[in-house]
C-alpha cells in the first residue's frame, strides 16, 4: 500500500512562507544546485577525484528541514551525498570546495574529501560513507542533546538504501525506547545505487510500514515540493520538541544524476529522468515567485548569476590554496 | 614517563586475601588496609575508576547490556546505577552496533561516554561503527571531531567457552590508526589507565580479562594515573625478555618461576597498553637479556608478537642473540575440550619451551 503522501495547500504555505524566506529558501536551493554543477565540471576537468555522489534533484528536502532548525543547537548527520547538509549547516562554499580540491584550506583540511564534510559550530555530524553508519551517530546526538537538556533536536539524513542495514534498526528501536529527540529522515531517491527500492525493501511505502515496529509516528511528502517539504518539517520538528518522541519520515524524491559522477545509469530509462526533470523543485518554486509577482525573472537571473559568480570565486580559491603539507599526514589521528 | 609523584606499583601477591563472607568482593569500594593502601580485586578497581570518574565528571555515561539493573553480567559495574541513576549507567538492548555507533554520536557532541561489551567476541557486531566511525572520525574531520569514547569489557578466553567468545582482540584493533589499545594485567595497572583514559579525548579499546576479575591486590588508596604507552617490569632478570600482555603476564610470571630453578632469569616486561606500544622499553631489556619470547593471547599471524618482534629486528638487530620467539594462542578455533583448550592457550609449559628455545637449552 502506497503512503497517504503529506498533504499541503501550496498557496497557503507559500504565504505562510512570505516573500523574503522564501526567496532566501530558493536562493539556498539554487546555491546547492550551482555548487555541485560546479564540482561536477571540476570532476571533468580532473580537479576533483574520488567519489562524488551529487544531490542534484533533491534539493528540496534537506533545504525545507534546515529552515526550521539552528544548526549548532540542533544536531545534523547525513550520508555520503553531503554537499547540501553542509551548505545548509552554514559552512563556506570556499570552505567546501577546496576540500573537493583536496587542499590545505579545505573543510577538513583535505584529508576528508567529499563524502566526509563536517562543522563542530554547527553540529553537522557529518557526511558518512558507509550506508547507514550515520544513523546510530545521529541516534547518540540526540540521546546527548536530551541528556545535556539544551532543547536540541537530531536531524538524521538517510538514503533509501539505508533502510535495509541493521544500524537502521538498531538505531530506531534504541530512539523509541528512550524517548530520544530524533528525526529520522529517508530521502527516497528510488535508487539504492543502482538497485530500484523495491528490489531492496519487502515494503512500498519505507516510514510508514517500518515505523510501525518501533511505535513511531510516520510521516511521507512529496520530497520534489518544497511546500510540502517545509510544512512538513514545521510540523515534525516543532512536535519532536515538544514530546521528545522520535519520528520517521520518508521524502519521495530522485536525483538526476548517478549514484556518483561514475554511474553510466544504465538501470534507469531517459524517459524517467526527463519526467522527473519537469518537476525540478528549484524550477517550481521559481515559478510560484513568479506567480506571485515576487520575484522577476530578471531578478531571478540576477541572483543566479551572483551565486554562479560565487561559486567560480570558491573555485578559484580552491584552485589557488596550497596542497596539504606532507608534515599534515599523520596529524589529526590522534586527538 | 611515570612522573615522580605517582606511587610505585606495587607487589602482585596481596598481603591477605578478601574474605567474600565478611568483605566485599565487588563494588568500588576497597577495603581500607589502614596504611594508605587498599585491597580491591581486579574488578573492583575497574568499578572504583568509573566511580571516581563519574563523580569528577558528570558527562561520562555508561552504557551496555545488563551493566544497569544487573550489575553488570561480570558484577564489574556493581552498584553505580545506585550511585548515579539510570540516566547515567543504562541498559541497552543487545544492539552493539547501534550502542557503539550512538555513543560515538554522544562523544561528537560533548558527552563522554563509557561501552561495556559484555565480552570483546561481541565488539565485532559494532565492528564497523568502531571501525569507520570511532577510529577515524577525527582525522577524516580535519581534528573538528574527536571521539572521547572508552569501550571496555573481558577479552580473551573464558573457561570454556568455546569458539565464538575466547577471542583475544588486542591485536585487531591496534591494526588501526587511531585507536588505543590497552590491556592492564593487575587491578593497579586498570585502575590507573581506565582513569588516564577517562581523561582523554580517543576511542579507547579498554581490554579486560574474565580471569582476571577476581585477582586482588594491594593498591594505594590515593588517587594516581598511569599514562599510556610506559610499560611495567614485572618481574627483573638477565637471561631472557618475555613481553607479556593482560593474563599472559601470569602465565609468564609462572613459567619464570619455573625457569629460574632452572637458572634462567627471566624479565618480564608488561606493555600494559598495546597501542600506543612502548618499544623503548622491550628494547631497554633485550639489550641486557639479548632474548626475548613474545607471549599474547592472539593469533600468530599479524599478532603482537609478529610486530615486537619486527620492531626489534628494526632496532635491535644487533642485539638479539636468538631469533624472537612467540608464544600465541594455536591458529584454531577455540575448542571446547579441556585439554585442547589447554594446549591452545599460551599456558606456563609453552612458554618455558619458547624461552629455553631462545636460551638454546634443551627442551
């Protein structure tokens, strides 16, 4: 049985928004966007190595939920796919990219690359590059945030592939049992690498059939409407503050790229993909500004230009920052 | 180095022994010999270096399965859940890869947190937590997050227990940058470091032995700490080194006895932690016994005694005046029969063979 998807009047949550947050939330969108198109070109040109696993498609999800917590009162962990997390965290793109460089001046000062973006200020626990090994850690962050009684909350990032690993499990049993403030969030891309979500789980529908084994409550929305991603987030995180009982959501989205720049995406038609490419969630909210006469396209490509500007300026600093001293490699192995 | 305030270790017999009828023989409190010093058992000072801690530092919490309401499946975390409250001493579910990974998060975020493994066999559920996560968190974050996490718990063979619970992981995880391994032979010896690590800011491997929880000692009653990576002479001699570690140290401790009636003075050196390893120290006593046997409870291949023994290769070739020997536990599973047990152990008979071998005298 498919989920009851969360449902949402977008006109009402666009005012409800209001004109300045939401153009600052399109705007953060389009930053994420931008960024990663250009650390895609600079994968091309062989700047960037390694693997690189953009979140092109699913913007909307991690930007909703970010705009209804304060990153470094309440904590976030992801999975390997980080960019966006990070962004939203408020770490420098500078920052950002010359980690994708692998250079000195880097979010972890090159040692981390792009699966590995954290920020201590923040809480950003991370990216993660074993599927599912970041949902015990964002488990523990709320189990100290409860302990400690800061009135924080966790926000756990998790893909569709992660569902089946025991951490997953593990990790929500141990939530329920003790009350923990987490929310653990499954963005459903419909592809765990290559393996189409339901060749991986026994159930359609991923927080509603599963959270009922952990006496959960369960959300699912629409993860390309960033109305509905945002709503949805107001009203999960305001509860979870208020009951300190976890909650399971589940965003349907999908990514337009592969798994990683690598992946040929041979499991997928192009029809999907161009389907898919029509609901683009920056598109839509660009369209409702429109609508509603608050945004100009002319003032849309004004901004889109200066994030684009932005983004060449973090890759020129990149570029120009110093490689990792050789005196660095056994730093930071030991605290 | 040991700095000169710190009390000297002192001798491993105890002048008398607990009476479990009118003493306790668990718990954190010792029992007051009157002179400055206590006697306490072996998990008594693991119990009494959580309780000071957790007195000192209200960000260390413990978790595991049964070390609340149980006491502990060892009666190691006796009476803290009385002394600090389920929020601080909690019981798990049998989840290790989710308490592991949990802790770690709690570690990230200005907790201390302390896992008990019920047995080490079982630290290989969180295999990957301890691995991926704990062990390389800090680097892989440019130093952003550092992981002050004890893991701690009985490694090693139990009396007959089989395959799957008498691993001894001393050398597995010391495999891995950073982490650190430590592995106290003496209730001194725990006490001191699970204080030191309490005090630290990596994950530590805090490895225990169920046949050893009972052992006692006379220990000070003031505080003291032992820093990591200085080993401990347990026993002086010229004639041979034998490293050591945890239950190995009394197997050897016996078989010195043995050899010494023999005239084969034997020292044995105790690392007490096996990473960071105190090679200064191995390679301080090989200068003046020339010999040296390596005796742990893992397995040969990749174990501590292929790396003491490729270190002293590298450092003191010319010193050695017999090929290192190593006395391991047999590459076998653990059987359940007693006297196969026995023969894969590194029991007191192998390591007299191993040291006459080194000595060139007849087995």
């Amino acid at each position: 049985m498919p989920a009851q998807l969360y449902e949402v009047d977008p006109i009402a949550v666009r005012d409800e928004i209001g004109k300045e947050r939401l153009i600052e939330l399109w705007r953060r969108m389009l930053t994420i966007r931008r960024f990663e198109e250009r650390a895609e070109l600079a994968y091309r040109a062989k700047k960037v190595a390694g693997f690189l696993h953009l979140y092109i498609g699913q913007e909307a999800v991690a930007t909703g939920w970010y705009d209804h917590i304060t990153p470094g009162v309440d904590a976030t962990v992801t999975s390997y796919r980080c960019h966006a997390h990070a962004i939203l965290s408020g770490v420098d793109v500078k920052e950002l990219m010359a980690e994708l460089y692998g250079k000195a001046t880097g979010n972890a000062k090159g040692k981390g690359g792009s699966m590995h973006f954290f920020s201590r200020e923040k809480l950003f626990l991370g990216g993660h590059g074993i599927v599912g090994g970041q949902i015990p850690v964002g488990t523990g962050a709320a189990f100290s945030l409860k302990y400690r009684k800061t009135g924080g909350v966790s926000l756990t990032f998790l893909g569709d592939g992660a569902t089946p690993q025991g951490t997953f499990h593990e990790s929500l049993n141990m939530a329920s049992l003790w009350s923990l403030p987490a929310i653990y969030i499954i963005e459903n891309n419909q592809y765990g690498m290559g393996t189409a979500c339901h060749r991986a789980n026994a159930v359609d529908s991923l927080a509603e059939a599963k959270a009922v084994g952990y006496n959960m409550k369960a959300y699912t929305f629409d993860g390309l409407d960033l109305f509905a991603s945002w709503k949805c987030a107001q009203e999960v995180v305001a509860e979870v503050r208020r009951s300190s009982r976890p909650v399971l959501v589940e965003a349907k989205t999908y990514r337009y790229r592969g798994h990683s720049v690598s992946d040929a995406g041979l499991y997928r038609t192009k029809e999907e993909v161009e389907r898919y490419k029509r609901l683009d969630p920056i598109a839509r909210v660009q369209q409702a500004l429109q609508d509603a006469g608050w945004l100009s396209e002319a003032e849309a490509n004004a901004i889109d230009e200066e994030i684009r500007a932005r983004m060449a300026e973090a890759a020129d600093f990149a570029e120009r920052s110093p490689e990792p001293p050789l005196s660095q490699l056994t730093a930071d192995v030991y605290a | 180095m040991l700095d000169a305030s710190t009390p000297l270790a002192p001798p491993l017999k105890p002048r008398r022994a607990l009476d479990p009828k009118s003493e306790p023989i668990n718990g954190y409190r010792g029992v007051d010999l009157g002179d400055g010093r206590q006697l306490l058992s072996m998990r008594m000072a693991i119990c009494q270096a959580l309780y000071e801690e957790m007195q000192r530092d209200p960000t260390i919490v413990i978790l595991g399965e049964e070390v609340a309401e149980y006491n502990g499946a060892y009666k190691v975390t006796k009476g803290l859940l009385d002394a600090f409250g389920p929020e601080r001493v909690i019981d798990t579910p049998i989840t290790e890869s989710g308490f592991t990974g949990l802790a770690i998060g709690a570690a990230m975020t200005g907790l201390r947190p302390v896992v008990e493994f019920m047995s080490w066999n079982f630290s290989f559920v969180a295999f990957d937590q301890i691995i991926s996560n704990a062990s390389k968190m800090c680097y892989m974050s440019g130093g952003a997050f550092p992981i002050p996490l004890v893991m701690r718990g009985p490694n090693g063979a139990g009396p007959r227990v089989s395959s799957q619970h008498s691993h001894a992981v001393e050398a597995i995880y010391s495999h891995f940058p950073g982490l650190i391994v430590v592995s106290p032979s003496t209730p001194y010896d725990a006490k001191g470091l699970l204080k030191t690590a309490l005090r630290q800011n990596n994950p530590v491997c805090f490895l225990e032995n169920e046949m050893l929880y009972s052992f006692e000692q006379e220990i000070p009653l003031a505080e003291y700490t032992i820093p990591f990576g200085v080993a401990d002479l347990k026993r002086e001699g010229r004639d041979c080194t034998i490293v050591a570690v945890n239950r190995c140290v009394h197997w050897a401790l016996e078989a010195a006895e043995e050899l010494a009636r023999e005239g084969i003075e034997c020292e044995v050196v105790d690392p007490r932690t096996v990473k960071p390893l105190d090679i200064e120290a191995i390679v301080r006593s090989v200068r003046k016994t020339n010999r040296c046997v390596v005796v742990e409870e893992c397995y040969r291949t990749g174990g501590i005694g292929a790396e003491v023994a490729a270190q002293l290769m590298e450092l003191a070739f010319d010193d050695l005046d017999a090929p290192v020997q190593r006395v391991t536990t047999t590459e076998n599973p653990m059987p359940y029969a007693a006297n196969l047990e026995h023969e894969t152990l590194p029991k007191p008979h192998r390591i007299i063979a191993a040291v006459r071998r080194a000595c060139y005298r007849s087995p």
